[in-house]
C-alpha cells in the first residue's frame, strides 16, 4: 500500500514539477486521438492500428532510450529520489 501511494503522489505532483513534460505528452495524446477520430470518419480500416501504436509510442520510446528495469520498484524509486534531493 506504501509503494501505491508513493507512485500516486509521484503522478499528482508531476505536472507541478515537470509542466513542459506534462503538457507535451497530453498534446501527443490529443494529436493522436484526433487522428484516430479523422481515420475511422473516413472509414480507414487501420485506425485502430494507428491509435494503439502511436499510444504505445511513447512507453517504447523510453524503453529503447534505457528505461530502467526496476523503474516500479519501490525502494529503488525512493531512493533514487531522495539522492535527487540532496
């Protein structure tokens, strides 16, 4: 329950520390769903391909820039933060 709510934290106070992050990565979102939207309206068949991909995009991109293995680890995570701090 710790670990839980530590994470939850960590995701409340991300658009108050990181705002440009923030915002860039919902503007992403909202430029793919509008995509997505303008292809099914047009009855592309591939829309559902091009939404699931391009929400996938950024989660394969960190991983293939070297997202560490243990990034959900409790322990690792708090200290990691708490040698930020200092």
């Amino acid at each position: 329950m710790t670990g839980f709510l530590y994470f939850l934290g960590n995701t409340l106070r991300w658009p108050a520390l990181k705002p440009k992050e923030f915002f860039s990565l919902h503007a992403y979102f909202t430029i793919i769903y509008l995509i997505t939207y303008t292809l099914s309206k047009n009855e592309v068949n591939q829309s559902n391909l091009v939404f699931t991909l391009g929400i996938l995009a950024p989660l394969l991109i960190a991983i293939g820039q070297g997202l560490p293995v243990n990034c959900l680890d409790f322990k690792s995570s708090l200290t990691k933060e708490l040698s930020q701090e200092s």
